[in-house]
C-alpha cells in the first residue's frame, strides 16, 4: 500500500457508523474530520448490512456533511462475527510461523475455516512443562461473507477500503501508551458481544468473548441506542451493570485462577453516554481499580475532544498511516 497522506478511520455498530479522517504532519497526528451518521433500525443487523441502500446513503450523506477530504478507509470490526481465540504453538522460525497458525486454526475456531477470514496477533513466549519453548497467538477469525459485504458496500459509496482491523486491538495500542507497564484487562461493551482481554506491556496474556444473552439484550440495545439523547432508563443502567458486574467477577476470578500475578487496573469502554453510570456501578463490586479510560487527550478538533467514542477510529486510522 503506497504511503497515505491521511486516512479515515471508521467504525460500524447495530445503530450508527463513526468516522475520523487522520492525518501525520511533522510527526505529530491531526484530526482533519469527524462525524457520525445514524441507522435506522434493521439497515444492519447481526453485524451485516442488511439494507445496502439505506446504509450507503448514511455513509455517502456521513462522508458529504462531515467535509472528509480522502477516499482511502480503514474499518474497524468488533462484533459477534469476530472470534477471538488464545492459541499455543511450538515455536518456530518467524517465517514458518504464518504457515503453522493457519494450517492449526481450525482446531481454535468452532466454525468451518473457510468461511473465515484468518489473522493472528503474537501475544509472547513461553516454555511448556518440558522447558520447550512455545509461542503464544491470539487468533482472529472474521467471517468473510461480513467482509465482502463492507468492502462492497464502500466501493459503491466511491471510497477504498485499505484495510480492516479489530477494533479491540485498536484500543490495545492505545492503551499501551497510558499504562505505564502495568498489567491491565480491558472489559469493553458493544450492542452484541461483551470483550475482556488482559494485557501486560505489550503481550495479551487472556482474551474472552461472550456473546450478549437474550435476556440482557433488551437493556444493553436501549443503552447503546439511547445514548445520544439519554433516552435509556434507571432500569436499563441496572439491568446492563448487574450482568456486567457477574461476568466480570467471574473473568477476574478464573484469570486469578490461572496466574500467580493479578490484574493491576481495568478500563471499561463503552461507547454510550452511560459508560460512567454503569462503570460506577460496577467498580463497586469488583475488587479491582475500574475506571473509563481518556483516550487521545492530546487530539482536538475545534471545540469537540475525541476520547471515548471515537478513540477506536482514531486508533485504526493511526495504525493503517504507520503501515
């Protein structure tokens, strides 16, 4: 890919698609754009786009209003089509390794791997019970048929997919910047699926997903649908911390579990304006530090600070401009 001079960092959800145009000037990073554009109910669904018309006409109006200057996109995906799994492998020469991981990967995914699009993070080293050395991988597996219908759906709508991310690994890179070497977990909420990875320096030494339960979903949908004009309820907020709260004590538990050093500190993401009520909540249960993160204090764009909500967009914008 020939060096770009500025990229737009976008993120698609159940209810509205984020977007932020990046750009690297004298070494330092500047926001040229930024915007959202709202989905009506049923335009995407289960991650896919359903109404391709539709959705192409929020994304084509997104792009107009928000006066972004370059065609060239970087999507960041973080749904129930994504799978994440923790994988052990013999260590091998780095150029051997690709190879080996793709060639194991269907003993991790519980889906046909030809359905899925394959990629891996290498989260460390380690030595098995026999002193051999191993490799530890963190797996991602998209379904392609979601891909294809993004990429497609951006080609109309006259813009050029560059790359697709994980949103998750986004927010990684960022926070490895603000940790300051501590082992952290990150809990991160989306309208479908519930995220905990844990992280020291730069390995990631857990991952879990755990898909939102019919039960819940009610309550988490209406936090994530409300958030712009706080239309969720009292009901909701208790409803979506309780079940959070539960699955994180469980997560921190079985991580202690497995691991002689505890977690230092958890950041909550959740992009809604209720992130703080539920992290409140929460935190007072869970016997670990638990705060929202700020993500890119050192950004501006006019009178608007990018953290929370668009600190995913940012941070797969940068990633594709370092290459």
């Amino acid at each position: 890919m020939a060096k770009l001079k500025s990229i737009i960092g976008c993120e698609i959800t159940t209810n509205e698609i984020k977007a932020v145009e990046i750009a690297k000037e004298n070494g330092a990073y500047k926001i040229l754009a930024m915007g959202y554009m709202p989905l009506e109910e049923g335009v995407v669904g289960e991650a896919f786009i359903r109404d391709a018309v539709a959705f192409n006409d929020a994304l084509t109006q997104l792009i107009a209003q928000g006066n972004f200057q370059t065609t060239d996109v970087a999507i960041g995906v973080n749904n129930e089509n994504i799978l994440m799994r923790y994988a052990t492998f013999p260590k091998v020469d780095d150029s051997k390794l690709r190879n080996m991981v793709l060639l194991q990967a269907q003993e991790f995914i519980p889906i046909p791997i030809q359905e899925m699009e394959i990629d891996y993070v290498v989260a460390g080293e380690s030595k098995d019970e026999d002193d051999i050395p191993q490799v530890n991988i963190m797996l991602i597996a998209a379904r392609k048929q979601m891909l294809e219908g993004y990429i497609s759906n951006f080609t109309t709508a006259r813009l050029q997919v560059q790359e697709i991310d994980s949103s998750l690994l986004a927010y990684c890179r960022a926070l490895n910047q603000i940790s300051e070497g501590t082992r952290y977990g990150i809990v991160n909420l989306t309208d479908d699926v519930l995220n905990f990875i844990v992280v020291e320096g730069n390995e990631i030494s857990m991952v879990r997903s755990i898909t939102i339960t019919e039960r819940n979903q009610k309550a988490v949908s209406s936090v994530f649908m409300g958030s712009r004009d706080k239309s969720y309820t009292e009901e909701d907020i208790e409803t979506v911390s309780n079940w959070l709260m539960s699955e994180t004590s469980s997560t921190i538990s079985y991580y202690s579990m497995q691991n002689s050093k505890p977690i230092d500190k958890l950041y909550f993401i959740m992009n809604s304006s209720a992130a703080e009520k539920v992290v409140s909540a929460v935190s007072s249960n869970v016997y670990v530090p638990m705060e929202v993160p700020q993500f890119y204090p050192e950004l501006q764009a006019g009178s608007v600070t990018p953290l929370g909500e668009y600190a995913s967009c940012i941070g797969i914008a940068i990633s594709s401009l370092e290459g």
